[in-house]
C-alpha cells in the first residue's frame, strides 16, 4: 500500500481521479435507473422491465434478471443521448448555452476529490483514509466548490433566452443561496466538537469519520445520534442544495416546464442530469460522513474491530475493501431516501421553500449552533 | 339545507413543521413500495373482459350455421358515425333457408369510425349484430381498418341462439300450406 499513499506523481494522481470518476460516471447513471425503478414500486408498477439484446435473452439466469431490473433500459437510454441531434434553439447565447452543461459536470466531479470514501488500518495502526486529496480544509472545499454549481444553472437560465428557464434560473439561484446557510451553519458544530481548543483545527472529513470510531460509548456515537438537529437541518438543506423534491424550483416540471434546463436536450440535457446524481452522491457522501459514521459499519462498530471480526485484520487491501463497500452501501441507501422523499412528498411553493429556508432552517440551525456552542464550552471547562 | 360550519383549527406546531406528515406519507410509500403491483404485464397478460362489454362489433351466426342478418339495414341507418356499410342480397331459392330471402351481400364496418356505442345491436331484430370480447384492433392502412363480412363473421363466431326463429316460421309456414291442400 505504501505506493499508493506516498509515491505522488502526476500520472498516478490522473489514473486515481479517472478511476473514481469512471465510478461515479456509471453510479449516476444507474441512479437514474434506480430512480424509475423505485418510482414505479412506489407507484406499484414494475418499472421498465422490457429492453433486452436477443442474444442477451440465451443468458439463463442472468438475462432475464438484467431485463427485470431494467439495465438495458439504461443503457440505451445512454446511447439515446449520445446519438440523438444535438438541438441548439435559435434564440439561445449559443457560447454560454453550451458552457453551462459543462461547468455543471466540473464541480460535479471535483468535490470527489476531498470525500474520503473508504480507509484501511496502516502498519502503525492508524488508520488511513482512502481519498484523493487528504486536504485540512475538507469539507469547506466541498461547500466551496459544490457552491460554484449554481452558477450553471444561472448560466444556462439565461443563456437559453426564455421565461422558463430564467425563471427557473432565478429560482434555483435563490434558493441554493439560501439554503447554503443553513448548511454551512449546521455542520459547524461537528467541527467544533472534533477539534480541541488552542489545538491543531481540521475541517478534514476523515478527522470526522475518525471521531465516531473512537473507542467506548460516546466516541464510538455517530454523530446523528448526537447532534440530531444538526442531522436534520443538513439533510433538508442538502435536498434543497441537490435540487431534490420537495425543493425541486429549478425544474419544477409542472410550472415551468422543465425548468433551467427547458430548451435542453440529447447531451448536453444528460450532462445536467448527471451533475445532479453526482451531486447527491457527493452530498449524501458527506452526510453519511459527517452523521452516520462513513465506513464505520454500525453504530458503537468501528472498521477496526469489524475487520478483526472478519479475520482480515492484517490485510489492509481486503480492509480497504471492505470499507469502500460499506461506504457505497450508506450511499446508494441515502439516495434510495433521496428517491422515497421524491415520490413521497409534493412540491412545495416557492414563498414556503424561502420560508422554509431563511424563518425556520437559518434560527434553527443559529440556535443548534448557539446550544453546542455553550455545551461545548461548558464541557471543556 | 342545514349548513354546517366547521371551525378552522389551527395548524399545531407539528403540523407547520411538515416533518409528521412527511414520515407518515414516507410510510405509506414504503407500505406500497413493498406490495404486489397492480398493473397486467400487457400483451402477454390481458385483462379479464367484464360481462356486457362493447368490443369490436360482429356478426354471428345461429347454432345450426346460419348467417342471421338478414341485411334489413337497421344498423346501417342507426350508426351515428356512418361506420356501417350494407349491401343487400337475396338468398337463392335452392338454399335450405331460402325462406329469410335476404342476406347481406357486402357488410363493411369501418373500425375507424365506429365508436363501439352498440346501438347497432341494440337495434338489430335478428340478434345478428354483437359487441363482443375484442378491443384492440390495428393495421397499416386505412383500408385493412375496414372489417368485411367473412371477417366480421370471423370474429363473431356462432353464439346459442333459443329462438330459431326462421326454422320456426318455416314450420309454421309448410303446416298452414298443408292445411290448406
């Protein structure tokens, strides 16, 4: 392992990246399989269950379970977009209009960059997260470069040159703002539990993860469980931050026709559409981090002792394994709550998403931070 | 009318913090996430077809093979949308029931204009003319929408019939003319 964490050359830090992109990338799009097939069970529907190769049909088992789950369906709906005309409406700013979908996939993709996403116990035996850049500023990196997303639903807002998707734009922008508060605000109190005063401070996401492994009852504690209120303004802020139902104003389908995104298609439409699953990766990543212990597999369970339970104790690769198969399992479980909220709860309107937002997300997430403020400091005193 | 006035509670504080509702409509979705789906797997499983449904309009035939319309043009002049179309003929005088004397010698539904209304059977005295079972229907042209006699009798097939009404009146007739001689 020592290869992977010390030798730093351009190259390898290239062929990292590219691999957790060619991750992320598929498990995107197979979320947006996952979305039509939860819709559909909610809905008590099958779902599509009807593309198949025929030479995939001689499969015995295996093809007929690919068909019943849809992938086929995935993936030619990938090949739709790839081959479909690339339609640029005449009215549009053609320049911006075709940068927008792309500046909607680089924050996208970069945020990956500080998620720890799994960690394997080093020689030491300390443990040693699995991320491409293990920065101190962490999760501020996140909200910084997750933030700058917005701007692509402006840009193609208004690039597209009709009430729709200005409207949209608008909306989205407003409410990204807004919720960005209550987001930031709420995770402060993570961080100033994890970090010691007059000590060395880190934002690092890991440092969290690391927190909720500490031995005994109230270190091995995920956050949730602690910090309850924090959880939740977080979570309600992240559906706003990620576009999701019931915050959904930047599409809103049945009043603005598709939103930000209305006089997009083919390609360009998929890139958006990408952006926002990867998006809710990133976002329900951080959460899972934050709040629900990251690769930790239960409560009062850190990777450790899971991993001597599992005898692969001395084995960092096989450990590392099984921790990144931990995380990505909170992850797809986040985002099937993401797709349970969806086709659960409806839409709300605009003036509710701003009362929501600034008259009861902010004050309570200032009075979340206020009381773990004073109980920290009463604690440490 | 009595008219009731409700009072108009205010919301309480769980209920403006929308997260009660949002958990129990989060358990209702799980409930049917879960259930078995309602929906047919459609052209490999239909639908059970209920007693008294309009289908695709037909022509049948009695229980000994006899065509029972007898082109009288009812139906013709009943359609609303004009989907039906008859040309009158007879029956030779050889045949075994030359005594109905006439049958339809061209009888063309149009299935793009029929609107399944079952006036048509409604109104024939024959019970020659049925809605039956079918109710899908396609094809590439106009013209293969058009349902012809053969097929039309094609797709009725021969329903029970308690009547006989034409061997009935056969007897009746041959009876009176023997007791005439």
């Amino acid at each position: 392992m020592n290869f992977f964490t010390q030798f730093h050359s351009m190259p390898l830090d290239v062929l990292k990246g590219l691999a957790v992109i060619c991750v992320m990338f598929p498990l995107a799009g197979a979320c947006s399989m996952a979305e039509r097939k939860v819709c559909a069970w909610i809905q008590d529907r099958p779902g599509p269950n009807r593309a198949i190769p025929f030479w995939f049909a001689w499969v015995p088992v295996l093809g007929p379970f690919m068909q019943k789950i849809g992938a086929f369906h995935l993936l030619a709906d990938g090949l739709k977009f790839l081959f479909k005309e690339e339609i640029t409406p005449g009215q549009v700013n053609r320049r911006y209009f075709v940068l927008a979908p792309i500046l909607a996939m680089i924050p996208a993709l970069t945020t990956v960059a500080v998620v720890p996403f799994g960690a394997f116990i080093g020689a030491d035996g300390s443990l040693v997260p699995l991320m491409l850049a293990n920065v101190d500023i962490g999760l501020l990196a996140v909200f910084a470069i997750a933030s700058l997303g917005v701007y692509s639903v402006i840009l193609a807002g208004w690039a597209s040159n009709s009430k729709y998707s200005f409207l949209g734009g608008v909306r989205a922008s407003a409410q990204l703002i807004s919720y960005e508060l209550s987001l930031t605000l709420s995770v402060l109190p993570v961080f100033l539990w994890i970090n010691a005063p007059g000590g060395p401070g880190t934002l690092g996401l890991a440092n969290a993860v690391e927190f909720q492994s500490l031995p005994g009852f109230w270190g091995g504690t995920w956050f949730l469980f602690l910090m309850p209120v924090s959880a939740l303004v977080f979570l309600i802020a992240l559906f706003a931050e990620t576009n999701r139902q019931p915050f959904d104003m930047a599409e809103s389908e049945a009043d603005l026709v598709g939103g930000f995104h209305t006089e997009y298609g083919a390609f360009k439409w998929s890139l958006f559409f990408v952006a926002e699953y990867c998006h809710m990766i990133i976002g329900s990543g951080v959460f899972i981090l934050l709040f629900l212990g990251g690769w930790n597999p239960l409560p009062w369970v850190p990777l450790a002792r899971f991993a001597g339970w599992l005898g692969i104790a001395g084995l960092p690769l096989l450990v590392g394994t099984v921790s990144v198969v931990i995380f990505l399992a909170k992850i797809l479980l986040m985002i099937f709550f993401f797709m349970w909220v969806r086709w659960t709860v409806p839409r709300f309107r605009y003036d509710q998403v701003m009362r929501i937002g600034w008259r009861i997300l902010l004050p309570l997430a200032v009075a979340n931070l206020l009381f773990y403020v004073i109980g920290i400091a009463l604690l440490q005193r | 009318m009595a008219v009731v006035t409700l009072e108009r509670k205010p919301l309480s504080f769980a209920e403006r913090s929308y997260l009660p509702q949002v958990a129990a409509g989060l358990r209702i979705t799980i409930k049917h996430l879960f259930s078995p789906n309602k929906t047919l797997q459609y052209p490999e499983e239909r639908p059970a077809i209920p007693p008294g449904y309009r289908g695709v309009p037909t022509l049948v035939k009695d229980p000994n093979g006899r065509e029972k319309c007898v082109s009288c043009q009812l139906c013709e002049f009943v359609c609303p949308p004009k989907a039906i179309r008859i040309v009158p003929g007879g029956i030779p005088e050889s045949a075994a029931n030359a005594n109905v004397e006439k049958a339809p010698q061209a009888f063309d539904i149009d299935m793009l204009r029929c609107i399944y209304c079952g006036l048509c059977q409604e109104v024939c005295p024959e019970e020659a003319i049925f809605l039956q079972n079918l109710y899908s229907t396609s094809g590439y042209s106009r013209g293969e929408m058009v349902n012809h006699k053969e097929r039309l009798y094609e797709l009725g097939g021969t329903l029970p019939d308690t009547h006989f009404k034409w061997d009935r009146k056969r007897k009746a007739a041959e009876e009176a003319a023997g007791r005439h001689v």
